[in-house]
C-alpha cells in the first residue's frame, strides 16, 4: 500500500487513480442506462474499482491526516465521490431493471447468466416474496382461472402479464468500426416490427440493410443492433 508521501507526484496519482478502467466503467454504465435490457455484469472491472475506490479512502484519509494540501486533498476527494457515483448509478440502474422485469429475467436462462452473484439471490428472493404476496393477498380470491400472476387468464398461454424489456426502442449508437449488413427489420419471432417502411400487406420492398461508418453517431432500433452491442463493436450513448 502506497503513503501519502510516495504519492505526490502527478504520475503517481495517476497510476492510483488508473483512469482506465474509470473510463471503462463510465462507458459501462452509459452502456446500461442506454440499453432496454439488462446487459452483462462487468464483474472484474467492478471488483477492480471497489478496490481502487478503498484505496482513495484511504489515500484521503492519510492525507487528511498527514496535514497534506487542502487543495490536492479537495482535487482527489472529488475524484473519489466521482467514481462512486458511477458505481453506485451503475448498480443502482441495473437493480431498477431487475425490479422491472424480474420475472421475465428469472424465467429467461440466457439473462440469468449477466447478472452478479447478489443479483441472482435479490431476484430470486423478489420473485418468491412478491409471487407469495400476490397469491395470499389477491389471487386466492379470485377465480381458478385468474389466479396466474403470469396471464391474465390460465386459458391463455401467453404470459402478458409478465413485463418484458422493449427491445424495439430507438437507441443512439456509434462504432470504432465498419459494420455491414446491419438489418433494421430483425425480429426474433420472424414477424414485422414496425421499423419497416411497409408492413405484412404491403406491395413495397422490403428496407434494404444498412452499414454502420466509425465514429459517427446513429438512431436505430436497439434490436438492429443488439448483438453488435453485446460483442463491444457498438456503443450506446
């Protein structure tokens, strides 16, 4: 562990404060907060700023100690309430996601696997206390075929009553590099979204697919680009 006094130099504090992986968890927590669904947990970049956030507590705290500068104390407190901050939103965005569609991540195995090991027991645990809730509170006083939290009615089985992430929202986008043949019209389930120009009863062709040129900034639907997003080729903004 460093003491005050190795660290007063410029690069020194530079190397503490590894603006890497500051930067990193900035685009991560643009990233999530863009994004409609839940994407996956950083864990190592997270572990990794826990453990520089400890660190400049206890460099402040040395230094508040030591009678160190007001001003070079002021300059790295506020880099650390800075990088809290950002942790703190990142979580904290994720955990709004994970409230709003806890049931379809929890029934969703692929979405299950891009969450932390404590997200994993909160939305276990949420599922279970809210679906108890429910069933004592509400749906044992309803009729048989009312008593799914999942649809509206047990005769259906489509689960519309599960709240699920719109993947067809407009994001904006930009890339480092050039991507082709991106198609605006992907649809898992094969059918019209919406994001084309004609619908399943019209005579017009269909959108041709588009191509993404680096560094410049785009306004399509997520689901156009959502594994391109998932591999890092696309950031969200």
């Amino acid at each position: 562990m460093a003491s005050a006094s190795d660290l007063g130099s410029t690069d020194d504090y530079e190397a503490l404060m590894s603006m890497t992986d500051v930067e990193l968890l900035k685009s991560a927590w643009r990233q999530e907060k863009a994004a409609p669904e839940i994407l996956q947990f950083e864990s190592r970049l997270i572990k990794r700023v826990r453990e520089q956030i400890q660190l400049m507590e206890e460099t402040v705290e040395e230094f508040t100690e030591s009678g160190f500068d007001p001003l070079t104390v002021s300059l790295y407190q506020m880099d650390l309430d800075r990088t809290q901050f950002l942790l703190r939103s990142y979580l904290r965005i994720r955990l709004q996601k994970i409230e709003k569609y806890m049931f379809h991540i929890f029934a969703t195995a692929e979405l299950l696997t891009r969450l932390s090991k404590e997200e994993k027991w909160f939305i276990e645990r949420c599922c279970v206390d809210l679906q108890t809730h429910l069933e004592k509170s509400v749906l044992s006083q309803l009729p048989y075929t009312y008593q799914s939290i999942f649809q509206q009615s047990v005769i259906n089985d489509e689960t519309d009553m599960v709240a699920k992430p719109q993947l067809d929202t407009f994001v904006v986008c930009k890339t480092k590099y050039y991507l082709g043949h991106i198609q605006l019209e992907d649809n898992a389930d094969g059918e019209p979204d919406g994001s084309s120009p004609y619908d399943s009863g019209s005579q017009k062709p269909l959108e041709e697919p588009f191509e993404m040129e680096p560094n410049v900034l785009y306004f399509v639907r997520y689901k156009a680009v959502k594994k391109f997003v998932e591999e890092g080729k696309i950031d969200l903004y």
